[in-house]
C-alpha cells in the first residue's frame, strides 16, 4: 500500500504539488481568523445560579432557598456534579454536566427547572438568576473609572447605563462585572431620636415611605397591588388615564405624611421631620481603588467561543 501511494504520487507529481499549494492557501487564509487565546478551552461545561436573600443568615439561605433549588436541579439530564455555597444573603449553585454536553441545551434545562422552583422560594427572596456561559479564562480586561468632576454615584450610573451596556454591545464579550459600583437611590435616614419623640416605629416610617412610591415596595401593602387605569371616551377619541408618580426626589418624599399623625404646633408629621430624605447609595460589600483613590473597576468576561484578539 505504501509503495502504491509513493509510486502514484511521483508519477502525479503535478496535482500532488498543486494540491499542496492548494492547502497552504486555504491555512494561510484561515490562520487570520482563528480565534487567539492564552490557552484552550478545558473547563467542563457548567451553568452557574445565584439567588439573592437580603438579610438573611447563611443557615436561612442554605435552608430556604440553596435546599430547595438543590432539590429541583438533581434530576436535570447529563447532570455530573453539582456544587453549591450558601453565604449570609447570597446562595450560590454550580451545576458541572458531562463532558460534550452542548452548553445551550443545558442552560435550557435547567431554566424550565428553575422555573418550577421559584414558586417554593420565600416571597422575599430575589429571583434566581444564570450567570452567562463564561470561557475558563473569562477575565480579557480590566478597567479603571475614576472622576475628580463627578461622584462616586453618578459616576457609577454613567458607567452602568452608557458604558457597561457599550461594551456589552462587543460580539464575545459575556458579561462587564462592576466593582464599587454604588446604585443612586432615594433614602429615607430615620433618626432613632426623632422617631422615639414621636412615638413613630420604623416599621411605619417604611410603610409610608413605599406606599408614596409608584407600586409600592412591600409586597404586601395596598400600594403594591395592580393599579387601577382605565380610559375616558368622547365622540371623537378614547383618552387613557395615566397615573403620574407625585414624588420625584427628596423634596418631594420630605413633604409626605405619617398618616393621620400631627405635631405640637398642629401641622402634620412628614417623613422629613423624622430624618434625612437624600439621594443615597446602597450598603457597600466590598469597593473598587484605582490609582490609590476611589472609582470603579470593569472586569470584561467572554464567551467560551470568543475570539479574545477580536
């Protein structure tokens, strides 16, 4: 057989040699658009889930919400390891499948899984999410955000709102994580003090406080119920009613009051006259330091099929 093959390609020379050509061409024309990466894709396929439990311990996470999601995503086909980790207000599953297995046909698994066990979670529990599919060495770049100009809050929504979305926009880029980022919000600051001269309870101050706000924030306020529009019609057209949110800012959350409750002098308690009403952000877990100062830092994440030089 070797001696067939030797023989024939010495008497066809030509076409050995023109298919030679041939090939070089066509890898010399490939080799422009492979993808570039430090190292090949070895990490198993994977699909992590992360579920928030704001003020919970680590036991009523693992107990109410890792438990119970655990419980409905054994039984996802291919399934080879599942892995989890409960922290104070943060559970954490990691679900490994069989090698070969196709990522997406996982994913989808395990979302009509998930599906059905958010109905077993506690009411205040946040709603289980899927991190995107990441590459082994996801990390292509770090950024630094630091201002002298803006604060650390509006910085952080410029960042989230215009430049995040921008660069979630590039083909092969999974995910911009932000470090330090700080979420503008409207607070309302009690002063125990205060609250205590009044004899107003906190529980209170948080009740009003969401019924002012569009929906409501307590799910089981009247607030938070479906709202009631409608439509008025005249002979020539139909006009929808729109509710209008009344408070915009602070000055407007100030001048809110506590039910039917009154001061000394006759005029009614407002959420202003129990504490500060500011724009704020949330409770930081950890920060972001660029160049020995302040700002946020933008960790860039690919997908396992990006090209990380494109």
């Amino acid at each position: 057989m070797l001696r067939w093959i030797v023989k024939s390609s010495l008497h066809f020379r030509f076409l050995v040699v023109a298919a030679a050509g041939v090939m070089m061409l066509m890898g010399t024309k490939q080799l422009f658009g492979i993808p570039v990466d430090v190292f090949p894709e070895f990490a198993p396929p994977y699909v992590e889930i992360q579920t928030e439990g704001p003020g919970m311990s680590t036991q009523e996470v693992e107990s109410l919400i890792t438990v119970p999601l655990e419980n409905s995503l054994n039984s996802t086909p291919h399934l080879d390891i599942l892995r989890s980790k409960s922290v104070p207000g943060v559970s954490a599953i990691t679900l490994i499948f069989k090698s070969g297995t196709d990522i997406m046909e996982a994913r989808q698994l395990v979302q009509e899984r998930l599906a059905i066990a958010i109905r077993t979670l506690p009411s205040w529990a946040g709603i289980p999410w899927m991190l995107p599919p990441l590459s082994a060495t996801s990390r292509v770049m770090q950024i630094g955000i630091s201002s002298n100009n803006y604060s650390q809050t509006d910085l952080a929504m410029t960042t989230y709102w215009s430049i995040r979305w921008r660069l979630m926009a590039v083909p092969g880029v999974a995910n911009v994580v932000i470090w330090g980022d700080r979420f503008k919000q409207l607070q309302v600051q009690a002063d125990p003090a205060k609250l205590q001269t009044y004899h107003v309870s906190l529980d209170e101050v948080q009740e009003v406080t969401s019924d002012a706000l569009d929906y409501g924030l307590l799910k089981y306020t009247n607030a938070a119920k479906t709202r009631v529009g409608g439509f008025i019609d005249t002979p020539a057209q139909r006009l929808a009613v729109q509710h209008i949110l009344p408070v915009i800012g602070p000055e407007d959350l100030v001048k809110v009051p506590v039910h039917d409750r009154i001061k000394s002098d006759g005029s009614p308690l407002t959420l202003g006259d129990l504490g500060k009403v500011v724009w704020d952000h949330q409770p930081l877990i950890g920060d972001a330091v660029i160049n020995d100062g302040p700002g946020l830092l933008l960790i860039v994440e690919k997908f396992p099929w990006g090209n990380t030089l494109t």
